[in-house]
C-alpha cells in the first residue's frame, strides 16, 4: 500500500503541474500573441514645444523647440554640453540662419539670408567676435567678396557689377568709403548729377568725400 500510495502522490502532482502550465499557457500565450502581432500605431501628428535628443549616458546632444523669442531653432550640443551648430529663424524677420560655434561658444561663420540674398560670413575669435569676411550677393551689386579689418569694418571687395557683369575691386578707409577702385567704378558729377561708369581697365583713386583724385584712363 506504502509503494501504491508513493506512486499516487507522484501521479496527482505531475497531473496538477500539467494542469497548472495549461492554466498559465491559456492566459499568458494569448496575451503575448496578440502583444507580437498587434499592429503599429503611427502618430499622423505631434505638436509639442521642445524635443530633446540624448545619448547613452543621457547627455543632452540635440533639441528641436522654440527660442525665448519666439523664433524655432535646432540645436547641436558637444558631449561637453556646449552649443556648436543651430539652425534658426531669425525672429523679426523670418529669415533662415545656420549658425557654427567653436569650442567656447563663439559664432566663427554663419550662412543666412539677408532681405532675401545669401550671405556667408566668418567670424574671428577675439574678444569682439569681428565679421571677417563674407561671400555673398550684394543688394545693388551682384556677387561680392568682403574682406574686414579687426573691428569689422569692410576694407576690401571684390565683386560683380550687377547689372552689367563686369569686375571691379575696392579698396576703403575705416569710414567704408572706397578710396580706390581697380575695374568697373560708379561716378557721378556733382554739378550736372551725370553718373557715369568707367571700364574694367580703369583705375580711379578717390579723397575722403568721394571726390576723384585721380583716374585712368
């Protein structure tokens, strides 16, 4: 009887362990089937102030969201947390601006665009931050290349005329007035307001209120 009763126990215990796992299978299995095949939902929109990007250490790298004023930007942070690229709207005119920042936080060049003409500028890295140069498209003068001193002040250009294409190169004082110009050179007469425009070969020397010192041919 002792052995009978040994195997019984052994018996009911598996067919309870069975019953159990069937339990268990017909309450997880199904669950986990439809978990694996449920379909993804895709968000057709989401509005929000700020997104942030991390990495795997959950530093701060990048975020999308709007600027104190007003104006939308994305921005790119070093594992050093320090802002080195954004890509913004300038807030009163809604203009696009790509912004690059060396390791101090110091703008050193800038694509943009100004009343609607493109503009890149570089930028030293004194204390004044000084515009240094810039290739762009001039307003009233086509294609330019722009050459300033530390102060920022434009010393040196070289460009197309916009309207007739031809060269010029400008040399100014620290006021930006052009006192000598090799290639094409706008003149105006003071008595009569004839404007006249001398050749790419000319070379036209100017005192401090524009007057011509010189000119040839």
């Amino acid at each position: 009887m002792k052995r009978i009763d040994l195997f019984t126990k052994v018996m009911l215990a598996a067919i309870a362990a069975g019953l159990w796992v069937l339990i268990l299978r017909s309450y997880l299995a199904p669950g986990a089937v439809r978990a694996a095949t449920k379909p993804l939902v895709v968000a057709r929109l989401v509005r929000a102030e700020r997104f942030e990007v991390v990495d795997s250490s959950g530093k701060l790298r990048a975020w999308l969201g709007m600027r104190p004023d007003e104006g939308p930007a994305l921005v790119l942070l070093d594992r050093a947390g320090r802002t080195r690229a954004e890509l913004s709207l300038k807030p009163v005119w809604d203009e696009p601006e790509l912004r690059f920042r060396d390791e101090r936080g110091t703008t050193r060049a800038k694509i943009s665009l100004f009343a609607g003409t493109p503009l890149v500028k570089v930028y030293d890295e004194g204390p004044e931050n000084a515009f240094r140069s810039n290739v762009g498209l001039s307003i009233a003068h086509g294609p330019e290349i722009y050459f300033a001193d530390d102060k920022g002040t434009g010393r040196l250009w070289l460009g197309l005329d916009e309207e007739s294409g031809r060269p010029s190169i400008g040399l100014a004082d620290e006021q930006r007035r052009a006192r000598a110009v090799l290639g094409v050179a706008h003149l105006s007469t003071i008595r009569t307001g004839e404007k006249t425009e001398t050749a790419e070969s000319s070379f036209v020397l100017f005192d401090k209120d524009g007057s011509v010192l010189w000119k040839a041919p």
